[in-house]
C-alpha cells in the first residue's frame, strides 16, 4: 500500500486550496493513505476531509527552526514507512521532518537551499501555474508531468447529525433564512472590509428577514462587537466561541456568506454556498474561491493588488470605495 506524507501550509485557506492536490494521489493511487503534518488548527478541517487517513499535530511554531524536536519528530515518523513526502509549504525547516523521517522520496519546490533536503526538487513556473492550487496539485505529478486541467474544485460536506449537534451547542435555530459574515482576515487589516459597510449590509438583510452570523477567530470578536453594535443588534457574534469544525457546520447552514479574502472565504466556496468574495489589497488571480456559487467583488484601483497588510498609500480606496451599495447589487444576484 501506498503511503504518503504531506506536510501541509499553515494558513486554512492554503490547507483547503491542497485538497484537488489530494484528490490527485488518491486518482494516481487507488487505495493510497494519505497522513497530513499540520498545525492543530486545522485538524477540523482535515477531518472533513475524506482523503486524509489522519492528520498528525506539527507542533513547530511559525519561523521556529527546533531542529533537535524536528529531528526526533522525523525519527519517530520512521516506523510509519512512508514512500513519499510532500512537502507545501517553501522553507527549509519545512522539509527537515521528512528528511529525518527517512522517506524516500521527498517533494517539493525549490527553495531556501533545500537540496538535499528533498530528492524530488521542482523548480515553480509561475505562468505555467498561476494559481496556489495548480502549484499545489503539480506536486501530484510525476517531475516533468502536467496536471489535469481543469482541476476538481475543493469539497466538503457536513452530515445533518454534525450541523444540528453544532447548532445545538451554539443555541442557533434555522427558523430563518442564514447570512454568515466572515469580517476577519489573519493577513491583515487591507484585506478586510469596514466595519460600518458590514454593520449597514447587516441591517438590509435583517429587514429581509435573514438571521445574521458572525464567525471567526477570537482576534475577530471586537470586530464583530462593532458590527453589531452598529447594524443588526440580532445578529449573533460567534467569533471566537467556535472551532474550524464548528465553523465549517455553521457555514454550511448559510443562503448567503459575505467575506473578506480569508480561509472561511474558501471554506464556504467548498461547501457551495452562495458566496460574496470582498477583494483589497489581495487578488483572485491567485487564490480566488473556487466554486459556481461564488462573485468575487472588487475594484481595480491602480494601486491594487499590493499583497500588504495595511494600505501603503494610507487611503485604503480598494475596500472604502468598495460601497455596500456595489456589493449589494452582487448580494441581489445571490439571494
């Protein structure tokens, strides 16, 4: 049996994104197990994954090279016996677990110095492969191999058991039609929408009849706080009072989702819904939503995308010019 280890991106939207590339291995290798090494916050999603035998916790903080921990880590991973690595994300640390792991084929991009680290070094041919989860699924491939175009889209469902046990928990109903905002975005501030443009998108649906959701992080709760306390005061603020797989379930629920360029952004592109992409300083060019369901909204300014965390310039045009009227001209087409 085939056994393979990938080492997965930190972010949720990236981990998301590697799916087709997972769906690939399991095409060119039927009956593979496919084991993931990944940060534990995203063990909710991989467990809604039906490609992935088990997720394993990496435990290594971001930039923190740990090399002694590695090097037991990858030791230990021996007695798995896996025949292949593939390794996302570009940095050396990334690729030493699998190199003391002893697996015999390592792949991955060329990057930091890392030959030797893996013996399966592709070199990235960005206009070949625009987008991250063509780069993603190329590691799929065979070296010099072409992937199938087009790729599976991203996939995840939730059982009517795992959704009601969720709102159970939370004490939400669906006696109404479901918006879910996701105002967060861990990158930073340019790539969220304002505040008073959710809060006033907020109260239109309200008048619609639409029950409102907030969902994200804790670093998202006062966010949320003010959306609500300047829109829709019924709308419930669920950030940070939800984990990946209880955000996945509440998603799941939604007629509408309304977010920033974020890993719920592709969450809720995988599960179909109706989706609103608030584009900034990021592009779809790269990392779009990949679903029929989804209208990725955004303006192009001179200035965008500038791919930084807050507004170089200082007037934040690509989102404040970004009206809640424009983007309710794209929620009419939606609901």
């Amino acid at each position: 049996m085939h056994k393979i280890l990938v080492i997965a991106p930190s972010w949720v939207g990236d981990c998301m994104l590697m799916q087709p590339m997972l769906m690939r291995l399991k095409q060119r290798y039927p009956g593979c197990l496919i084991d993931v090494l990944a940060p534990p916050w995203t063990a909710g999603l991989l467990r809604a994954m039906p490609e992935v035998n088990q997720s394993l916790i990496n435990p290594f903080p971001h930039g923190a090279l740990n090399l002694g921990a590695r090097y037991r880590l990858g030791v230990q991973l021996r007695a798995a016996h896996y025949d292949q690595a593939i390794v996302l994300p570009n940095s050396l640390k990334s690729a030493l677990v699998p190199f003391f792991a002893s697996i015999p084929l390592r792949t991955g991009f060329v990057g930091e110095l890392r030959y030797g680290l893996l013996n399966d070094a592709r070199k990235l041919d960005k206009k070949a492969l625009p987008l991250m989860v063509e780069r993603f699924a190329y590691l799929a491939e065979e070296q010099g191999g072409e992937i199938p175009r087009p790729l599976d889209n991203p996939g995840l469902s939730v059982s009517t058991a795992e959704r009601d046990a969720t709102l159970d928990k939370l004490g939400l109903a669906l006696d109404q039609p479901v918006a879910v905002f996701c105002p967060g975005a861990e990158y930073g501030p340019a790539k969220r929408w304002p505040v008073a443009y959710f809060a006033e998108t907020a109260q239109r649906l309200h008048d619609l009849g639409y029950a409102v959701w907030l969902i994200g992080s804790g670093k998202d709760r006062e966010v949320a706080e003010k959306i609500v306390a300047l829109g829709n005061r019924t709308a419930r603020n669920l950030c940070g009072s939800t984990d990946l797989g209880d955000a996945i379930a509440l998603l799941s629920c939604a007629r509408l989702v309304i977010s920033n360029d974020s890993g719920l952004m592709h969450l809720a592109a995988a599960l179909d819904r109706p989706l609103i992409a608030l584009f900034g300083s990021s592009s779809p060019q790269f990392t779009p939503p990949l679903s029929a369901a989804a209208q990725v909204v955004k303006l192009d300014l001179a200035c965008s995308p500038c791919f930084k965390r807050e507004c170089p310039r200082g007037h934040f045009n690509c989102m404040n010019q970004l009206t809640p009227d424009v983007v309710w001209q794209r929620i009419e087409q939606s609901i």
